[in-house]
C-alpha cells in the first residue's frame, strides 16, 4: 500500500471517528487531507441536497486520492460510494480494463468503522436517486454486486437466503444501496468496532468468510494526547504522581488504576482532580452562556451535533420533567446538577436554528427559576471550538449519549469523554457498546430499548407515539408543558415538537425511551451522592478505556 498521503472521509458520525484517525495519522509522520461532512441536522425534504454533497465529497475525495497516489480512508459507510467512482474513474477517464482498475481501486481503499448500526442512516441512498443523478455509478454498482454475488454462489452454492442477505442492493418496495457491505467489499481491509450483534453480524460473519484477514475487529481508536495531555492537564499530573513518569506507555502501569479505584486515598485526590476541572469548566460556562456552576454539582455534559438520531428532544424533555418536579415542591434531589447542552463549532450549520431557539429557553426557564435554582442549572452552547470540547471532555461527571439505539448517534467524543473518567449515561449505541464491553455494564448507566427492539418496533411499525402519550402522564406533562407558554416565547413558538413527536409518528423513538431515561438520570444523581460509588465507575471508566488510546497509527496494508 502506498506511503503518499491518506485521505480521510466521513459523512456522519464517522466525522467524529475522522478527526481522531487524522490526529494519529500525522502523528505517525503522514501527510493526511481531511474530507468530512457533519451529519445533517433537517431530514425529510433535504435529503436529496444531503445525498448530493455527499456525492460531491466522495468525487472531490476520490479525484483528488487519484491525483497524488493516496490512499482513501473511509471513515463511515455513507462514504462507501468513493468505490464505484473510483472504478468509473479508472475505467471512463483513464481506460483501464476491469480487473486491473479493480485490483488498483482495493489496494488504495481502506476502512475503519465503528460498531455495526442496525440499519444504515437515513437519508438511503436509493436506487431511484442514483438512477436520476448517478446512472454510470448505478452501472458500475451492479456489476460489482453481480461479481460479488458470484463469489457468494461458488462459496455457498444455492444458497439464496445468504445470497440476500449479502447482496449490496436491498431489495423492496424502495430498493437501495447497503454501503457498508459495499465498503467491505472494495477496500483491501476493513477493521469494524465490536460488538458485532443481529442481522449485521450475520452479514460480517459471511463477509469474513469470503474476505479473511482483510475484514478485522478493531475497537474505534481515540487520539489520547489531544484528551488527556492537552485537555486534562491536572489529571496527567495525578497519574504521573501514582503510577510514574512513563505511566502512558506503560499499559502494566496504567493497569494499577482499577484497584486504585478501591483506595480512599486515590478516590480523594481523583475528586480533588474533578473539583479542578469544574472551575476550569465554570470560568468557560460563566463568560459563554453566563451561568454559574453549582458547588460540588453533577456536571451532565450532553455534546453533539444535535442531529434527529442523536434525540436531543429527549434531553429537553428530561430537562423540563425535572424542572417541573422541583418547581412542584415535595421531591428534594440528592444533589445539584448542572447540565450542559452543546454543540461542537464545525456541526453549527444551517438546520439547527428552531432547536437552539428551544433549548434556550428552556435553560433560561430554570434559570430564572429561583425554587429551581439551587438544584439545577443549565447552560446552552451552540458552537464550541475545540479547546471548549476538551474543557467539556475534562470536566464532566456524566456524559449523556441519549441517541437511538442501533443509529450510530453515539462516536469517538463519547470515548473521548470517557478517558477522561466521565461515567456514561446512554443507550446502547455506537461507542457506548463498545465502551460497555470495555468497562462493564454495570459502570454504565443504560437506559432504553436496545438496538435490536428499536429494529424490531420500526421495522414492524408496531410504535405508536399517541399511545405512549395517552397512557404515560410523566410523558404527557412534560410534552405539554415544553409547548405550552411556560417555556415557549410565544403561543405556538414550540408546536412543532408536538408535531414531530407525535404526527410525525416519533421516528427516532424519543417518547418511548423518555420514562427510563428519566429514571436512569435519578439514579445516576443518586449514585453521585455516594462519592464512594461514584468515584469507582469514574476511575475504572478510566482504566478501561485505555483500549481506545492511539498516539499514532498508521495505514496498514
């Protein structure tokens, strides 16, 4: 595989994955170009304008990989179509034959995936779409399914049921494209992130079969020194005081922390280090969104692009259940909580202006709230660089992954955040299953159905949001409150919550995940309370995290 420069692409989640892959590349002494899309922020009508700069970033990136004799690093499967328009590339401009533009376009392709979704992201790239805007790459995907499907008939002959479930064109009244399997297909390896479960792992097991060694388990890899070293300074000057001076290069050593996590002595000066980084944090919070942390408060860090699939209407709701139970008087929680609501700068796109509006007022809600005041804050950050991220990294006690389970919400921040020893709260997501496999279930907070049953309800359209409302009051009184004037600055300002949620028919499942989200949020403040229990999760979150760490990393043949 060529030395030239990597090119990284990503579309999605996988944009997270990017930057920590391009951080460990140039540390390991490559050139690296950076071809990256945020996930989108509106669905529905934009998906066609979504899907076509998509398709204008696998052209630029694919032209450009061609041009310098780079390798393409396919970050996320939306990216998988960078593989027919090399081969069209190959074939129409430069008038290879088949086999050898084949053999040049897997050599100079390369994936790593997180953990498999239970169904590709929407918008689908539809075979009706390529048809209208891509004919020629819709020519050349069909026959690389049909030679790919070749190989699955000599392997299993007749074996029809395995013949479609590895076919790269699902079949139905919509038929479209499956990119991850394409992506496989055509890169000479790909390293995909654990745990592999359901149908997905069905196909990754087939597709390991006919690709060998060339398809890897691999868990999402985290640039360690931009978290730690230049994100946590405190925290590096604790653990090089514990464990010695070479203590991040010393797996062995870095291992003493989980039983450190047992001593009262470590316990203490690891809170002391939290205690740090909460000032830290507060300074930031005070002069960007002027609010005050509460002294000795859960920091809640919920940081993401705040697209659908990440349901940040589940953290507004929680929000204003728990301001509504306060104001209400008779429930005194076990401590403060101060909850951060942000999003990263490179995320701060067109789309997410309405969900800004919302989440704001709600913040300023409890704010001014002075029954509410001296158990909850929030503070509201639209457009964080990078420097805040890490600060946010740094200082959060809870980091909150609430997306749908199986939507691949959950990234590489979330493990950025967890090895800086915040204990996570979230679905079984993304990151977060691999962080639960790291870490344990039991260092977790998880909440709300699993990728499998969230498959399961959408697939077979059994979910009915107006139930969940009609029979649910904890959900009824916060869906009413949050469009009623209490938070909205107007009659109507905030309707179209309602409507998402329940004309729309709820397609990201936030209604029916909103009662054990709730309750896990209790217990999470409960816990928090013990400083004893607390503190453990945190520093084995910590040590267990040290699977992801990479300081650089290099491209593999």
């Amino acid at each position: 595989m060529s030395r030239g420069p990597v090119h990284v692409l990503a579309a999605e989640a996988g944009s997270e994955r990017a930057v920590e892959i391009a951080l460990a590349l140039r540390a390991g002494g490559r050139a690296v170009h950076e071809h990256i899309l945020p996930p989108a922020v509106a669905s529905g009508a934009a998906d066609a304008e979504r899907l076509r700069q998509e398709v204008a970033l696998v052209e630029g990136a694919v032209a450009a990989g061609l041009a310098d004799g780079g390798t393409l690093l396919l970050s996320d499967e939306r990216v998988a179509l960078a593989v027919p328009e090399a081969m069209r590339v190959l074939l129409d401009e430069r008038g290879l034959g088949w086999d050898e533009a084949w053999a040049r376009t897997r050599s100079a392709t390369v994936c790593r995936f997180g953990s498999p979704k239970s169904e590709p992201r929407r918008p689908f790239w539809l075979v009706s779409f390529l048809e209208h805007e891509r004919p020629r790459l819709l020519d050349l995907l069909y026959e690389i399914n049909r030679r790919h499907l070749d190989e699955v008939e000599a392997r299993w002959p007749g074996d029809e049921a395995r013949r479609r479930r590895l076919s790269l064109v699902r079949e139905g009244e919509a038929r479209r494209l499956r990119p991850g399997p394409l992506a496989v297909v055509g890169s000479a390896h790909a390293d995909v992130a654990t745990p592999w479960e359901g149908p997905a792992a069905e196909t990754l097991a087939d597709l390991a079969v006919l690709r060998g060694k060339a398809l890897r388990s691999r868990p999402t890899p985290v640039f360690a020194r931009r978290w730690l070293a230049e994100g946590n300074p405190v925290l590096v000057e604790l653990l090089a005081l514990t464990l010695g001076e070479r203590w991040a290069d010393d797996p062995a050593a870095f291992g003493r922390l989980e039983t450190l996590a047992f001593d009262p002595a470590f316990r203490g000066a690891f809170r002391a280090v939290r205690r740090t980084n909460r000032e830290r944090l507060g300074a930031r919070l005070r002069e960007a969104a002027g609010v005050e942390v509460l002294p000795d408060s859960l920091v809640d860090v919920r940081l993401g692009a705040m697209a659908p699939h990440e349901r940040p209407l589940l953290s507004v709701l929680g929000l204003v259940r728990e301001h509504l139970r306060l104001t209400a008087g008779g429930w005194t929680p076990p401590a403060p909580r101060t909850v951060v609501l942000a999003r990263p700068a490179e995320a701060a796109g067109p789309g997410g202006e309405r969900l800004v509006r919302l989440m704001r007022s709600v913040a300023d809600a409890v704010n001014r709230d002075e029954k509410a005041r001296p158990a909850l804050r929030v503070a509201v950050l639209p457009a964080c660089d990078d420097e805040t991220v890490r600060l946010l990294a740094a200082g959060a006690d809870l980091s909150s992954q609430p997306g749908t389970a199986g939507s691949g919400a959950a990234g590489a921040r979330a493990l950025g955040f967890a090895v800086n020893g915040a204990v996570t709260l979230g679905t079984r997501d993304g990151a977060v299953r691999e962080l639960e496999e790291a870490a344990g279930a039991e260092n977790l907070f998880l909440f709300g159905l699993g990728p499998l049953e969230t498959y399961s309800w959408r697939e077979g359209r059994v979910y009915r949001p107006q139930d969940v409302y009609a029979i649910d009051p904890l959900v009824r009184l916060a869906l009413d409150a949050l469009v009623s004037t209490r938070y909205a600055p107007s009659p109507g300002a905030f309707d179209w919550v309602r409507q998402e949620l329940l004309d729309q028919s709820d397609p990201w499942l936030v209604l029916a995940d909103l009662g054990s989200y709730i309750h896990r949020q209790d217990e999470a403040l409960a816990e928090y309370a013990d400083p004893r229990a607390f503190t453990e999760k945190a520093i084995l979150t910590l040590a267990r995290a040290r699977r992801f760490w990479v300081d650089r990393l290099e491209v593999e043949p």
